[in-house]
C-alpha cells in the first residue's frame, strides 16, 4: 500500500478532522488547499504536506494524485461542477494507480433527486464504481454542525430557530464522527468496496424536539419557528449572500426532509470504528458558547 493519502477539502468541516486522524493513525497526508490561512497553517501543524490544487484542472490533478494510494473526495456544495470534478479525478486516479477513494456523497443522492447537487452526487457516486478504483461512498445525514451554521445566531439573539423541515425526524451526525469513519475506510477500505454507508448519529428527534435539547443545554428555551420553503430559500440568497446553486439544493433539502429521506437511524458508526456516534446533547454541549452567541461559528464547507 502508497502511505500517502491526499485529502481533498482538507479545510472543511470533515477534512480538517480527518487530516488530523489519519496522521494520528499512521498515514502521510498531502492536504489540498485554496488558499492560505489559519486553516492551512493548522494543517501543517497537524503534519500534513499542503498543496495548491484545482480539481477542474486535469493537468493539476495528475500532479495532485502523483504517489497517493488513497484519497478522501470531499467537494464543496456551492460549486455546480462536481461531475467534471469527479471524472478528471477518476481518470487521473486510474492513470496513477490509485487504490481507493472515500467520496463524500450525500443521504438524498438518487437519480430522481430535485436537487441538481443531490442529483450530481449519485452520477459522481457511479463514475467511482467504473473506475479502476475501489470506491467507498459516504451518505450522511443531516451534519449537527448545520444547526451552528442555520440557527446560532438566531438562538443566541432570539431564542428562536429558524427553519423548514417540518416535522419529520432526523439523527444529526458531528462532522468529526464522519471523519473517524473515513480515516478508518482509508486504512481498510476493500472491506466496503462499492458500498454506499449511510451515516446518522445514534438518536432520532423531530426538528422541535431537537430546539428543547438545545434549549436544556444552553439554559435557556428554544423556539422552533417552521418557515415556508420559499421563504427559507430567499433569506439564504438575500440576506444570508448563498449563491444561487447552493440556495436551490437547500431548498430541496427542505422538501426532502418533509417526505422523511433524512428520518432513519443507522449504526455504521459504530460498526467501522468500534465506537457509538456523539449523542446529540454531547455535541451541544460541545458547542454551548457557539449557541449562545460567546464565540463565533466556522463557516467553513
């Protein structure tokens, strides 16, 4: 085996954790990055070479891929170029003699998808599996991190959360569950060649009982408000400044969420890495000065 893993959105929510990991766990990581900051420093504290890359550029991509045995794929949202991004690595990979990628999909990725990003995510997902590769795909749910980005500030401000899924339940999943996962799919990934892994955390709510854990753990109620979804899609634009691509899928999410494609519970957590996923209220917890408004919240993909 190439010890050499290549970490692609090694910034992001799941990246970070994950470059961190796999060095712990033994793997040399090049680390792609856009651009040079705090994140990109932190990453080379953790041990990891960084690297300039552009994954729509096939010639950047041979070179990105160049002595890697394993690459973790995780591309960012507001971006609508995810098959040209995935096909110039699939084939760069081949040429390489890549054995195996993790690629970050998504629990609503399907063919009959709304979302163009959903829709996207199930086409990237089948360009993998004809790769010479062995391909693992992720499916997570809902990221608990999500409920920083959306909600923080109105909870902090109003006691209020803001948002239009209805009623259906959900198992929100932290980022750094999904990146243990990952780091172990790198290490062993022919165990689960070809799979589609849907990861959820351990516990179900509905969105208004997710606003009282909430509201226990900071000490302070929370009001769960349920927006139109047309509504929520123009304060992502307008107000929130998210481009239009990613504002749709949001929207779509929305809608998926009320026909029940997030309400599920699964256990592949703790079947890849021997440890049961962070129950919800830890993760509040976790996060309590971030709900309340005393440190800010990394918008970070």
């Amino acid at each position: 085996m190439k010890k050499t893993a290549l970490i692609i959105g090694a910034t992001g929510k799941t990246g970070m954790p994950v470059v961190e990991q796999a060095i712990a766990a033994g793997l040399k990581v090049r680390a792609v990055i856009r651009r040079e900051g705090d994140r990109s420093e932190r990453l080379r504290r953790a041990g990891a070479e960084t690297v300039f890359g552009d994954v729509h550029d096939m010639k950047s991509v041979r070179e990105l891929v160049e002595g890697v045995g394993r690459i973790y794929f995780a591309y960012p949202p507001q971006l609508d170029r995810l098959v040209e991004a995935t096909a110039n690595l699939s084939l760069a990979s081949s040429s390489a003699g890549v054995e195996a990628i993790v690629n970050m999909s998504q629990i609503t990725a399907r063919e009959s998808a709304r979302s163009p990003l959903s829709h996207q995510h199930w086409l990237s997902e089948h360009i993998f599996d004809h790769s010479e590769m062995c391909a693992i795909h992720i499916r997570p749910t809902f990221f608990a991190e999500n409920f920083l980005l959306f909600n923080a500030a109105g909870i902090a401000s109003e006691g209020k959360m803001y948002l239009p899924y209805g009623t259906r339940g959900q198992a929100p999943i932290a980022a750094n569950d999904i990146a243990r996962v990952v780091v172990q799919l790198l290490l062993d990934p022919e165990a689960y060649r070809g799979e589609r892994l849907q990861l959820t955390g351990p516990e179900r709510f509905t969105i208004p009982e997710i606003a009282d854990v909430i509201g226990i753990e900071i000490g302070s109620p929370v009001e769960y408000v349920s927006l139109p979804e047309a509504r929520w899609k123009d304060i992502l634009v307008n107000q929130v400044g998210l481009p239009e691509f990613l504002a749709s899928h949001l929207y779509y999410v929305a809608q998926d969420h009320q026909e029940g494609y997030f309400d599920k519970v699964t256990d592949t957590v703790e079947e890849i890495t021997g440890t049961p996923a962070q129950e919800f209220k830890e993760f509040v917890r976790e996060h309590r000065r971030n709900f309340l408004g005393e440190e800010a919240v990394f918008l970070g993909v």
